[in-house]
C-alpha cells in the first residue's frame, strides 16, 4: 500500500501541541512530583529550571522533544512555573541560548526517567508484532493503526520516530499480511477449480484487449486535446 497514507491533520499533530491541554492533561502528564522539583532545583537560573521543566513534561505528554522546548502552549508555561516557584517567565527565552545544554537536559531525562529510542531492543520488534496482528485479524485502517502506534510509544516511554518512518513501517507490515492472506487463499482451489479459474480470466483479459484495440485507433485520430478529453470521459465498456 502507499506509504503516504496519511493526512495533512495527522501530519501535523504528530508529536506536536494541538492548542492548551485540558485539565485532566494537566494533572496526568504536567505534574511535577517532589522527585521531579528537586531534580529540576538542581539548575542554577530560572530559565533553566523552567526549560528542564518544560522538557520533561513535554516528552510525557507528546513522547518527543522539541527542537524548540520553549514552543508550548502558555497554559502549560504558567502551570510548570507555578509548581517549581517561578513568578517571572520573561527570562524563558535564554534557554534557547545554549543549544548543548538543552541537548544535556534531554538526555539526563532520558536516562533518569527510562525513556528510550525507537531503534532500541526489543521496543521495535514488540511495536511491530501488536502492528502485524491488528492488520492480521482486524484488517485495521493504516491512520488507526498510526493512532495505535503513537499512543502505545508513548506510553511505553519509547521516542516517537519521524512521521515518514514510522507510515512506512505500517504500510510494510499491511503489506506483509495482505500477501500471506493472498498466499492462503490461493491454496484454497484445488487443480479443477484453478484452471476453471484461469480459463475465467483468460477470457476477461481477451474481452479487454478486444475493447481496446477498438477504443484506441479512434482516440490516435484526435489532436492531444481531445485525446486527454476522450480519456477522461471513458466509460468501461460492457462486455456481456
């Protein structure tokens, strides 16, 4: 199946904010626990604290990173900073100063909170697995199947990959199953239904080509103007 199954809104809500979190959103991804405070207090200014705070409620919520952690919902900023006693976020946009301190902030809460990579054993082979048995047994919708996918990631503390790898994953894996089910169902005929079968399709391939043989010489005879108008205007033709 193609591999750009999925739409514009799917695409862009991938591992991003869609508008402020609800309250219930809030209280489950965006509070911060005593363990959490002290790990963040560890910081010496406020816009780091305030970044590392963002950052890990962030990777909670949506299970990446942003390439800019500051991009979030204001709802979201008043909320972190209220918890860790932050009254003045105007310094927030430092933190964007230094790029290899907040490449350090996401890799010690990756390492604090257990979160790993897509490509990390054996969270790959596991995704896959529950993948190839929706599209198995339920025959289940690719843009499902991506919802499936994202919310089990994130659950489970693994990175979203890029949007394009992970479609392309499920778009391998349908295609995996639609070909074993074919490959099943053509070990259903025995040798007698196969070549009655055969002959059908013989026969329908014939009809085609006889219909086209015709359809073509009067379409060659016409300008390209026409000819893209008569294409477009072709109606299969009935054969019986």
């Amino acid at each position: 199946m193609p591999i750009e199954f999925l739409t514009e809104e799917h695409r862009n809500r991938y591992g991003k904010f869609q508008g402020e979190p609800n309250d219930v959103q809030l209280a489950r991804y965006f509070h911060l626990d005593d363990s959490d405070k002290s790990l963040i207090n560890e910081r010496r200014r406020d816009y780091n604290r305030l970044g590392f705070g963002l950052q890990l409620s962030t990777v909670r919520f949506l299970g990446t990173f942003l390439t800019d952690p500051t991009d979030v919902p204001t709802e979201v900023i008043s909320f972190i900073s209220k918890q860790i006693g932050i009254k003045d976020v105007t310094s927030l946009h430092k933190y964007l100063e230094r790029k290899q301190t907040r490449y350090a902030h996401c890799i010690e809460i990756q390492q604090r909170y257990g979160y790993v990579e897509f490509n990390t054993p054996p969270w790959r082979f596991r995704l896959i697995r529950l993948l190839y048995e929706r599209a198995w047994l339920n025959n289940e919708r690719p843009t499902l199947m991506f919802d499936f996918a994202t919310a089990w990631l994130v659950r489970n503390k693994v990175l979203l990959p890029g949007v394009t790898t992970l479609s392309r994953l499920i778009s391998e894996i349908r295609d995996r199953a639609s070909k074993r089910l074919w490959k099943k169902l053509s070990k259903l005929p025995g040798d007698e239904q196969r070549q009655k079968l055969e002959t059908i399709l013989d026969l329908i391939e014939a009809l085609l080509n006889k219909s086209l043989a015709k359809l073509f010489p009067f379409i060659s005879s016409l300008n390209s103007t026409y000819n893209l108008i008569a294409v477009r205007h072709f109606k299969p033709c009935h054969f019986v």
